[in-house]
C-alpha cells in the first residue's frame, strides 16, 4: 500500500511579532489542549472508517486487553463516569464486537469480554492509529516521542 504525504494545513494567521495566540503559548495547558485537538481529530479520522469512535476503541482496548473486566473497573479504567460507560458498552455488543456476562458471585456486575471480530477489529484501529500518529508526530524522534508519552504522564491529576 502506498501511503500519501499528510497533507499541510494551511498556514495560520500572524501578526509581524509572531502568532495571533502567542502570549496563550506560553501556558502548557494550552499548548496540551491544542496538540489534544490535533491528536484527536487525526484518531476520529483514523477511525471512522472501521465504524469506531475514539471512546469506542479505547474501551474495546481495555475489554480486549484485561478479559471478563467489569463494567465499573471499565468507567474507572477510561476514567469516566458509570452511565457514560454503559452507552459505549451498548454500541459495542451491538457491533457483535464484545459480549456482556453475569458474575457469578455478583449478580448486579456484568464481565465484558472481546469476540473474535472485536479482537481483529482492535488490531485493525491500532494499526491505523498508528499510522495516523506517526504522519502528525513525524517532527518527533522516538525517543522525544517516548519522553512526550512519559512527561505528560506525569501530570498529577486533581483528586
């Protein structure tokens, strides 16, 4: 397969002493939230051809990865509120690509397990999540790349 250059966007907007937003470039959590819109719009693109959304495919990564995981572990896992899961979890047994099991030691909690298309659906996005990452990190190496993945994990979340 032959893989097309991204395309650039267009240039943006300058005044002579530099961007139209550079005193809110001085912010990290600004410069976070504008590479979280780049990154996430690239994902949706990468995804939506294989009929998954981003918070479909991160659950289906955690189903697939930890099987008989709980729908409550999930919501904790994605960091999301309980009913919010329930949507996701819907739309993904209704795709056929996970099925939800009674525990047995606890009747009001569900297991959540990948089928086999669910299985080769999550290889399938990944692999075009990669490419799509690797087309808007190009500018990277992949140890800057790496240590990226690794600072921002260390931002410590407001309990």
């Amino acid at each position: 397969m032959v893989r097309k250059p991204a395309a650039k966007p267009a240039k943006k907007p300058e005044l002579p002493n530099g961007p139209l937003d550079r005193h809110l470039r001085s912010y990290t959590g600004y410069n976070v939230k504008r590479a979280s819109n780049i990154m996430q719009s690239n994902a949706a693109r990468a995804l939506e051809p294989l009929g998954l959304r981003i918070t479909t495919f991160s659950a289906l990564c955690v189903i697939v990865d930890n099987p008989d995981v709980t729908q409550s572990q999930l919501a904790a896992a994605l960091n999301m509120e309980r009913s919010n899961t329930v949507l996701i979890i819907d739309a993904l047994e209704e795709a056929n690509l996970i099925g939800r099991f009674r525990v047995p030691t606890d009747r009001r909690s569900y297991a959540l397990r990948a089928t086999l298309a669910g299985i080769k659906r999550r290889d399938a996005a990944s692999r075009a999540l990669a490419e799509a990452e690797e087309d808007r990190l190009a500018n990277l190496s992949q140890q800057e790349r790496a240590q990226l993945i690794e600072l921002l994990g260390r931002i410590d979340p407001l309990d």
